[in-house]
C-alpha cells in the first residue's frame, strides 16, 4: 500500500496554498503543459514533525505563452524534509519566470529542504529566468539550492543523428530524457504513466509544428 498521496496542479491560482501535518509524505506535482497564460503560487506550509514532502514540476511552455510561478516551502516543526525539482522545456517564445523560496522556521530544527530548477530553451526566442531565496531562522538544518537554463547540446543531437534518428525524433528523445528524472519520483504508477503520455503527446504535436 503506498502511503504517499499525490497532489496534480494543473492549472496556477494566486496564493495557493497546502498544508502537510506530523508524518505525512505528500508529493505535489505542477503539471503545466496547456495554452493557457499561467500566474500563480503554490505554498507549500509543513505543520508537522516528521513530514516528508516532494514538490515536483512539469512545464512545457510554447507560442507566446508566459508562466509565471512562485514556491514557498515552509518548514515550520522539526526533522521535516521537503525536495522541489522542477523541469521546463520552452518553445517558439514562450518565457517562463520562477522564484521560488525556502523558509525554515526558528522551531525547525533538523530540517532538510532542497531546491532544483532545470529549464530548456528550443528556440532562442524562448526565455526562462530561475530565482532561488533561502529565509532560514534555525541553525541545525541543512538547505540546498540550484538552477540551470540551457540549450540542447548539439553534440548529443548530432550523435543521435548519426545513429539514423531524424532531427524531431532526435530531439523528442532528449526532451523525454529531460523529463524522465522527475516523471520516474511520481510514486503512483497510474498518475506517471497518464502524465508521460501527456507530455509525449504534446511535444511530438509541437516538433511536428517546426
């Protein structure tokens, strides 16, 4: 039995928050991947001692889409541990703008929190920006933080080409390798497997595009 609960946002609202109680393990899971302009937060508030929590993000932007999202874990009791992993792929002009904060508590003691943003441009009109905050008032925890904004490396693409693969098929395979870390720390196998369809789905349709 899995006593891990999962949480699918798809779609941003403003001040959007969620709460995690003693013991709980809760992973939530940003799953943008629509038309839509996207503006929102999403606080995650760890009451409880003990707590384990996974905030995972999944973000393909396109056209002249914006996204803009924002994350706070809140470790309010001790030995808690929160680990957000966010990945973005952006196409044609899209841009997205992330901040995100880490904030222990004076009563947090023992808290471990993580932060990780990968975003990947496809066009050199897509635009991500990442920014990571730290707020810590305890002095015995541990907290980590990391973003990245890049290209496909051409190598990795040329390589692939020169074992038959066209350019588009070339490219969806490294896009779905992209996302394949975060997809395989989803803990239920029917929410993964319905979300990597998704994504499949939609990236094929908008490499087709190009």
């Amino acid at each position: 039995m899995n006593n891990n609960s999962v949480i699918v946002i798809d779609n941003l609202q403003k001040d959007q928050k969620f709460t995690v109680g003693n013991h709980e393990k809760k992973t939530f899971v940003i799953f943008l991947t629509g038309n839509d302009v996207q503006n929102g937060d999403v606080k995650i508030i760890i009451e409880g001692e003990k707590a384990n929590v996974q905030i995972l993000g999944i973000i393909i932007g396109h056209g002249k889409q914006k996204i803009e999202l924002y994350t706070l874990q809140d470790h309010i009791k001790p030995e808690s541990v929160s680990d957000l992993f966010i990945k973005s792929v952006l196409f044609d002009e899209a841009k997205f703008n992330y901040k995100g904060l880490i904030k222990i508590e004076k009563g947090a003691q023992k808290s471990n929190a993580y932060q990780k943003n990968q975003n990947l441009l496809l066009s050199s009109k897509a635009w991500a920006d990442s920014r990571p905050y730290l707020e810590i008032l305890a002095n015995d925890v541990r907290c980590t933080h990391g973003a990245t904004v890049g290209h496909i490396d051409k190598n990795q693409l040329y390589y692939l080409q020169t074992r038959g693969l066209s350019n588009q098929a070339a490219t969806h395979l490294i896009v779905e390798g992209f996302y394949q870390e975060v997809l395989e720390r989803i803990p239920d196998d029917k929410i993964r497997k319905e979300l990597a369809d998704k994504i499949n789905k939609k990236i094929k349709f908008l490499l087709s595009k190009g």
